[in-house]
C-alpha cells in the first residue's frame, strides 16, 4: 500500500505541483508552437509522452550501467541527448508512415522535441533525484503526461480564442502568452499539496 501512495504521490507532483512546462518552464517551443490546434497538440503530446518514458528509462540505464562503473559522468549530457535524438528519429519515422496527416501538422515541431529541454529535464531529474529504475520510469511517464495535459488545455483554448472577438493587437502571440501565464498562475495553487 506504501508503493502505491509514492506512486500516487508521484503522479499529482510530476503532473500538477512540479509540471515541466508551467513550473520548471522547460518545453515552452513546443508547448507555443504546436498548441494551435487539439489534434496535433495530442499528437505531440503522445510522442512526447513516449519520448520521456524511453528516455529515463534509457538514461538511467546509461548512467548507472556505463556512466558510473567507468567513472564518466561528466558525459552524461552528451549520452544523454544522443540517447533523447535516436529516440525521437524513432518515433518521427513511425508517426510518418503511420499517420502522414499528423507529421505534416506537426511539422519542424516533431524533430525539436530532440533540443525540448523538458524531455532532457526529466531523464536528469531522475538521476539527481536517485530514483529506482522502476521511479525513474514513473516519474518520465506522469511528466510527459503533465506536459500533454497543458499542452491540450492550452490548445482548446486557443481554439475558442480564434473565435472569439479580440482587439487586433491581442490577436495570435499575445493572447496565447497571456493566457500561458494565467494557466501557470492555476497551476501554482497545486503547489500547496503536500505528499
């Protein structure tokens, strides 16, 4: 019962208290970028989900298996977004053959997950952190599932703000900045749980 309450303790921190995008604020390109339309911002969340879970699970692999026993972790980011880029070229190559509509809505994003700072984040997070294989895994997977969840929130209501009436300077960018302020604002108030 004490593996499934850190567990769940796991999951509201890394989805709602520490969000990555709304906390930490790693990952805002594509949380800016692909968050104009739900279709593709579920897309991305999906390989971005997969993404986060392959690579801490990779990265822990790598850090403790190789890194450590030869003494060099001063490599770590350098194994660590070689690791992050062979799993994106992964998925990018499914999602084209796959579903050719959402690679080409997804567009230049799909390869940046490959810089997005929130994937890398996470992998090492899970080493400073100390976590177990097992959290390591977790912890990639709720975070990727926090991202996909602002990443949708913040795409619908982009959506309802296209048709909404705004004063033309507000209209696009400024809008959309503004409206990811607020949602960091909503998402700071999760900050008082305490596990």
């Amino acid at each position: 019962m004490e593996l499934l309450a850190k567990i769940f303790a796991m999951a509201i921190a890394a989805i709602f208290v520490q969000n990555f995008v709304l906390m930490r604020f790693l990952g805002l390109c594509p949380y800016i970028g692909v968050s104009k339309k739900i279709d593709s911002a579920l897309g991305m969340g999906m390989a971005v989900i997969f993404v986060m879970t392959m690579a801490s699970t990779f990265t822990w692999l790598i850090q403790t298996y190789l890194l450590v026993p030869l003494k060099i972790e001063f490599l770590q980011t350098i194994a660590f977004i070689l690791t992050i880029a062979s799993l994106v070229q992964l998925v990018e190559m499914i999602i084209q053959k796959t579903a050719p509509a959402l690679y080409k809505a997804l567009g230049v994003f799909l390869p940046l997950i490959t810089t997005n700072c929130a994937v890398l984040g996470v992998a090492i997070l899970n080493i400073n952190e100390e976590y177990t294989f097992i959290f390591a895994i977790l912890n990639g997977l709720f975070a990727g599932l926090g991202f996909t969840l602002v990443l949708i929130l913040m795409a619908g209501i982009r959506e309802r703000l296209e048709r909404a009436e705004l004063p033309r300077t507000m209209r696009g960018m400024p809008i959309a900045m503004i409206v990811a302020g607020c949602m960091a604002l909503a998402f700071l108030g999760f900050s008082g749980l305490k596990f």
